[in-house]
C-alpha cells in the first residue's frame, strides 16, 4: 500500500536512452538536457533499487534489472497514451434521475424518452415509478432531478402544468354503484383521490365501504373492471371496461387537481430540456384528453 508509484516521465527517460543507446541522443529525443536525462536515471534507480544501466563500455547497455524493467516500462508508457486517446474522443456522461407516476410509465412516455435520447447520446436516464407523494419525498431527499407530478391546485411550484381531468368508473359488466354500502377501490391512505372519494360519498350520504386497496393504477383499473367496487381515476387511463358515472349519479366533478414538472431552479440544461419535452407531451395530451371527454 505505501509502495511509491512510478513517474512515467522518469520510465520515459530510460526508454529513450536504451532505445538512442546514449543519454545525448535520448536528451535530443526527449528534448531536455543530458545532465536532466541523467537526474532522471538516477532518480528512478533509486525508486527501484536497482542500477538499471551499464556505463562501463562506450554503448550503454541495461543491466538485468535495467531489462526486466523495460518491458514494463514499454507497457505502462503505451498505456497511458491510450487512456489519453481515449479521454481526447470522450464526452462526459450526464445521468437524469426523473420520477413518473405509473400511469405514465406507458408507450407514449417511453416513445419520448428514447426519441429524447437519441439526441442525447451521452445522457443516462434512471427512471423511478411509484406514488406521487412518494416521488415528491425523493425528490426532496434529493434523489431525483425532475419529477412529474399530481398535486392539488399549485401546491408546489412547477415549471409546467396543465390540468388533470379525472372520471367517475364503475365496471361496464358489474355495476355496483347502486349496492349499499358502496365499495370503493382506492390506492392507500395518503393515495391520490383516496379522500375525494370518500368526500363525495359522505356529502351525498350513500354508505360506503373500502373493498379493495391497491398501490397500482393496473391494479385498481382491473379491480373497477372486475366489479369490486367504483373509483376516481384519471380519464386518460379509463377503459372500455369502465362504465362512466358523474352528476347524473350525483357524484360531483373534481377539478382541482394538475399534472405538474417540478425541478430545482439549478438544473443542468440537461434536465430543462428533458422539462420541456414532457411539457411538450403533456400539452399534447390534455388536448387530446379534452377532446375524448367531449366526443
């Protein structure tokens, strides 16, 4: 561990003079002096132990330790030029740590981030999935870079947001909203909708029960399908499985919620760039949301 490491200068040196067989010829080479050429023998002897050259005869010749030592010093000396060549042509990396609601993880998304990395050739995308809240919590643990978002009315300042239109669903073959009490399909507590669900249920007066609880917007999708019970679900994400129920049932209309982009205010240009393409995606979308909800 406390061995002394290698000049590549001073294993230069001695190439040169066995290679040029005398130290004036190595100092032209090198283009230094022969009294510096020679410091560097020195020098480099004393590191090893070693006498590495024989200045006995008019050609100067390496000792055994002197040859034993060469084609290492040939070796270590090509290998820090390729490690230079290799640093010449890099590029530095950039990694994107960004957080995504489930219901995002979806072609679409994917699509762009593999259009956005392909202008980005460099750039390493590390994707986390889960929960708003507990996306928002790493991202304040300061484990994500960027985070997309679903929160209350500008709870959190954002440097994009539209809103989030969210629908009423039963199961299409095995309606229960009519059943009393009510089952409810609801992610955990603390989940997204979760009191906006039990809220109206209250107002309205219907008895209600929680019948299935799940952490997953696959989960909960099929749960409302399978007839275990309606929810509030982003209208983007219902399917013909679903049966729509609102103000005909007397259920009220929630719309207060957006999707938002948050990163800090330091974020590389890296990061920006990602912000504005899922913007771009996000617009996109509402449209296209708005539109389906319409027609």
């Amino acid at each position: 561990m406390n061995r002394p490491l290698l000049d590549p200068d001073l294993l230069k040196a001695m190439v040169a003079v066995v290679d040029c067989g005398g130290f004036t010829a190595a100092a032209a080479r090198l283009h230094s002096t022969q009294s510096t050429v020679s410091q560097k023998i020195r020098r480099l002897e004393d590191l090893v132990g070693h006498r590495l050259l024989d200045r006995s005869g008019r050609e100067i010749l390496p000792t055994d330790a002197g040859q034993a030592l060469l084609g290492h010093a040939r070796h270590l000396l090509a290998l820090n030029d390729q490690i230079l060549d290799v640093m010449a042509g890099a590029t530095v990396g950039v990694t994107v740590r960004l957080g995504v609601p489930e219901d995002f993880v979806a072609s679409r998304t994917t699509q762009l981030m593999a259009d956005f990395s392909r202008r980005h050739p460099q750039l390493k995308l590390e994707i986390t999935s889960g929960l708003c809240s507990g996306l928002i919590a790493s991202y304040d643990r300061g484990e994500l870079d960027l985070v997309l978002t679903k929160q209350r009315g500008h709870n959190r300042s954002a440097v994009a947001s539209r809103p989030e239109t969210l629908a009423w669903i039963d199961s299409a073959r095995h309606p229960c909203f009519q059943t009393d009490p009510v089952p409810l399909v609801t992610f955990p507590p603390r989940g997204l909708y979760r009191e906006d669900i039990i809220r109206a249920l209250e107002a309205m007066g219907r008895n209600w029960r929680i019948a299935y609880t799940c952490s997953s917007l696959n989960g909960i999708q099929h749960a409302v399908a399978a007839g275990l019970g309606i929810s509030l679900l982003p209208l983007r994400t219902v399917t013909p499985d679903h049966a729509l129920l609102g103000p005909r049932e007397g259920l009220p209309t929630v719309d207060d919620y957006e999707i938002s982009l948050v990163h800090r205010p330091t974020a590389d240009a890296t990061v920006q760039a990602l912000a504005q393409a899922l913007a771009g995606m996000l617009d996109e979308e509402g449209h296209r949301t708005v539109h389906c909800g319409l027609s």
